[in-house]
C-alpha cells in the first residue's frame, strides 16, 4: 500500500528542479509499477503464509484441545483407578483380618481338639483297663463257680 500511494505522488508531482521528459516518465513509472507487482505478489505471498500459519495455529490449537481432553480422561481414569486400588487394598486388609480371626479359630479349635482327644484317649485307657479288670473278675468268678460247682458234685457223691 505504501507503494502503492508513493507511487502515485511521484506520478502526480514532478520532481523539482529537473524537468521530467514523457519517455523518462514511462521508464520511472516502469519501474514502478514492476516494483509494485514484485512488491504484490510478496504481499500475496506473505498473506498466503500468514493464512498458512494461522491454519496451522488453528490445527495446533485443536489437537492441544484434544490434548486436553485427552489428559482430562486420563486424570478421571487415573484417579478411578487409584479409588480401585484404595478399595481393593481394603478389602484385602479386611481379608486377611478375616484370615487372622480364622487362624486363630482354628488354632483353638486344634488345641480343643487336641485336648479332647487326649480326654477321650485316656478316658479309652481307664475303659480299657477297666475291662481287663472285669474279664479277670469274671474269669476269677467263673473259675470260683467251677471249684463251687465241683466240690458241690464231689460233696453229693461222697
């Protein structure tokens, strides 16, 4: 543009001092106007790179949009996970204080066991030998009767 208005001042005021002949006219607006042209097209070229640029802007400017976005989910399924993994690490902790209570349950029950068994193991042992005591008793007995028995048949004989 400014060019362009230099362009037309020179045209429309001599210059002073020196007297502007028409062909050095045409050769100084030659000039001029190639200038203009060559000065246009950069100006056509710089706006292009310009609508080049802001396009590129206007794409950068959408996939940091998407970036964003993309980082918030990420942050959200970031922060689900850590909520998982909080639940999860308690769960696990009531697990194994279930364990624990478990554990030890059984452990009580064995040392009950254990002493039951002991209890009924000697309670078989004084049965035990409480039935030798009365097979002896009975065989005692019945030795007794055969001896009654035989000195009352030898009594009745004699």
């Amino acid at each position: 543009r400014q060019l362009n208005v230099a362009t037309t001042q020179l045209l429309a005021e001599p210059i002073k001092g020196t007297p502007i002949h028409s062909g050095e006219k045409d050769s100084q607006l030659r000039v001029l106007q190639d200038a203009l042209q060559r000065a246009t097209t950069e100006l056509e070229l710089v706006q292009r790179h310009v609508e080049t640029l802001q396009q590129g802007k206007l794409e950068l400017q959408m996939k940091c949009d998407r970036y964003t976005i993309e980082a918030g989910t990420i942050q959200q399924l970031m922060q689900q996970s850590d909520q998982k993994t909080a639940s999860l690490r308690e769960q696990l902790q009531e697990l194994r204080q279930t364990n624990e209570g478990l554990s030890a349950q059984m452990a009580d029950m064995t040392v009950r066991q254990d002493t039951e068994r002991g209890h009924w193991h000697q309670q078989l042992e004084h049965n035990r030998r409480d039935l030798t005591t009365l097979r002896q008793q009975i065989a005692q007995r019945e030795a007794e009767v055969k001896r009654e028995t035989k000195d009352k048949a030898e009594l009745k004989v004699r």
